[in-house]
C-alpha cells in the first residue's frame, strides 16, 4: 500500500483551504481560485473520509459560503471568487449549472451523517427547500426527470443535454441523502419516481412508457445506460461519472449492472493510465457531433479527441468508478484503480494533473488539481478504512 500517494494528497487538499472554504487548485488560475459547488462537496467528502479536522472545517466553511450566496429562485453558485474584497458569484457561464444543487444537498447530508448531527441539516432547511423546489421547475413536463441546457453540470464543454443521466442520479443522491434525516415518505416516493424513469428511459427491455418511443426503440443498447436523450433522440457515449453513480445507487438490474462493470473494466485496461475515460468513444472531427462540441467552449477549445471531457482520463471520476466496484463488492478490482489514480497523481513530482490524455497518457488541463487529489483520499479510506458515505 503507497502512502506517499495519500500524504501528499492531503497537503495538497490543505494547501487548496481557504477561509471560504476549498478552492479547485492550488495553482494561481482566477477561475480555479474559487470555491466551487461541486469541486468543493467532492473534496469535503474526502475530507469526511481522512477524518482530518481541518479539511472537515473547510468543508464546513465551504458549504456555508454556497448556502450564503443562494440565489432568491434557489440556485446554488457554481463558484464564488473569494481573493476579492468583493465577491464574485456565478451561477454558471454559457447555461446555469444543475449539479450545483445536487452536490450542494448532498454536502449538507454527508457532513451532518458524518457528524451524527441532524441540527446541521435543519440549519440549511430553507436553503434545501429551495433546492427541492427549483428541481421540481427543472422537469416542465412533471414527469420526475429533470431537463438539462447543453453545458449545464460538469461536463460543461460537452454534448450531453436534455435529460442528462448524471443529473438524474446526482438527484436521486441528494434526495435519498435528505430523506435520511427529513423521514418522508413524499420524498421516498419521489427517488422510487426519478428511479424508475432512469430505469424505464436508460436500460434496455424496460417495461413502462418512454419519454420518447420511437428514438428508444430504434437505440441499439450498449452493455451501459447513454449518457443522454432529449428530443432530438439519444447521445449513446458512455459517461464513467454516470455509470458509476448508476452502480452505487443500485439503479438498474443485476444483470444490467454486471454487463456495465464488464464493460467498464474491459475498457479501463485498455487504456495506458489504466484509468477510466470520463466519455467514451472520442468525438472526431468526422463524427456528427464535432460541430456542436467544437463550439460549446466560452474561452478556448480543449475538447481534442481523447482529452478533457472527450475522451479524457479524470482521476476524479476514477475514484467514484472505485467506489463503484467497492460497492459491488469488488475490492481487488479497486484497489487496481486506486494504484492507477495514485500513479497518474504522482507525475511530475505529484503534480495532480486534472485529466490526461488516454490515448498518449500526456497530461492535460491545471496542476495541483484538488478534487485529482479527493479522489486518491476518499477511495484509499473507502477501501483501507472501510469509510462509507451515506448512499
């Protein structure tokens, strides 16, 4: 067992503190010295796992820096810039961002499961209520599954729009998260609703009437749940992120649930990082949706085939892939993508790189990453500690 990997994963989440809470580097980048939604709820769940009380007070100053900057319709910042005298909010850049408020709930619930302390849920009741109400708007159609704009989570120079998987599963997170301290039976039947639609809209053979019957019925399942559909049919990439979630939260059958980690694992070892692509196949130049990735960028285009979010390898969205194989009792397997994440970590001098190339291994995108960091934590305590978050 490497425990240099987990030292300087630690100092590096330390080094990324603020009084406002964690930032997404340690690199002086403006937009990666903020606090962030979903950046942020990540690296607190790390700091949950190491038990570190200082990480565990950042995550705390974090999510009380996201609930005070709220917006009056509910919407939780994607970041906060907090190097200012003054300020500055986002609540997103070319569309709003969605999992800003799933991660924002499921933050408040692991911190206060954490803590055994059901007050610190009370203490954001109005903040949640928010949140649970702009979801609801989020469906239009009332039909339990949320509609996501182009660039609405964390993929947010990607093609996934509509009714994005990740979405749905961080939702039925959250809620599930909540309802362990709110007990209502509402609630429950609102995740037993959105699991359903997942099950019924994403997996093949479902029973149940579809959102949209026909572009279902001429899909040709892959062994995994697509990452999207919206009216203009299905995007039939495989989303690592989301396919993990489906695995920890127990969405989908056994057999379905099986033929995805074969799937997953196949094509991790594959790859030279012997890590997970976060979208799979890469989008080519040729390919029908070039057009609308290329231009899906506010600043500069990053999405290259097998970089960034195309095809790209995140250590982060590794360490759910492990939580995912833990959760399906799969130790050894794990325990081989937390070796991988470590390596990957560990360029250049423990550079915590935040994606690489999957086809050259380069590294792309900022250093000192946090959440790269996050990942190596919460999945070695997950693994070595047997730490559970609350799921």
């Amino acid at each position: 067992m490497n425990t240099i990997g987990y030292t300087k994963a630690i100092e590096l989440l330390l080094s990324c503190s603020s009084e406002e809470g964690f930032l997404a580097s340690a690199q002086n980048i403006s937009n990666y010295k903020r606090v962030w939604a979903r950046d942020g709820v990540i690296c607190g769940l790390a700091a949950l796992a190491s038990g570190d009380d200082d990480l565990i007070a950042t995550f705390k100053n974090t999510i009380d820096t996201l609930a005070q900057h709220q917006h009056a319709n509910g919407t939780i910042p994607s970041n906060v810039m907090t190097s200012n005298s003054e300020k500055e909010v986002s609540y997103g850049g070319l569309a709003g961002r969605v999992d800003a408020v799933t991660w924002f709930i499921i933050g408040i619930c692991q911190y206060a499961f954490y803590k055994k302390d059901p007050d610190f849920v009370v203490q954001y009741e109005s903040n949640i209520q928010k949140c649970l109400q702009l979801m609801e708007a989020w469906e239009f159609n009332n039909k339990h599954l949320m509609y996501v704009p182009l660039s609405g989570n964390w993929a947010d120079e990607y093609i996934t729009d509509g009714y994005v998987l990740y979405d749905q599963l961080l939702r039925i997170w959250a809620l599930r998260s909540y309802n362990y301290f709110a007990k209502k039976q509402a609630i429950q039947d609102k995740i037993e609703n959105i699991k359903k639609q997942v099950e019924i809209n994403f997996t093949p053979n479902a029973l149940g009437e579809k959102y949209h019957e026909r572009a279902y019925n001429e899909l040709n399942f892959d062994p995994f749940m697509p990452c999207s559909f919206s009216p203009a049919g299905y995007k039939v990439q495989f989303d690592a992120f989301a396919n993990s979630l489906a695995l920890i939260l127990n969405v989908g059958n056994e057999n379905f649930q099986n033929a995805m980690i074969t799937y997953a694992e196949n094509l991790q070892k594959q790859t030279n990082l012997q890590l997970l692509p976060a979208f799979w196949p890469p989008i080519e130049e040729n390919d029908i949706d070039w057009h609308l990735l290329k231009n899906n960028c506010k600043y500069e285009f990053r999405n290259y085939p097998y970089e960034f979010h195309n095809g790209g390898s995140w250590a982060m969205v590794n360490g759910f892939f492990g939580l995912a194989l833990l959760s399906k009792n799969k130790r050894q397997e794990a325990e081989t993508v937390l070796k991988a994440i470590n390596h990957a970590n560990a360029i250049e001098n423990y550079s915590f790189y935040e994606n690489f190339n999957t086809q050259t291994a380069e590294p792309n995108g900022v250093p000192f990453c946090a959440w790269s960091a996050a990942a190596r934590v919460f999945l070695h305590q997950n693994i070595y500690t047997n730490f559970k978050f609350l799921t």
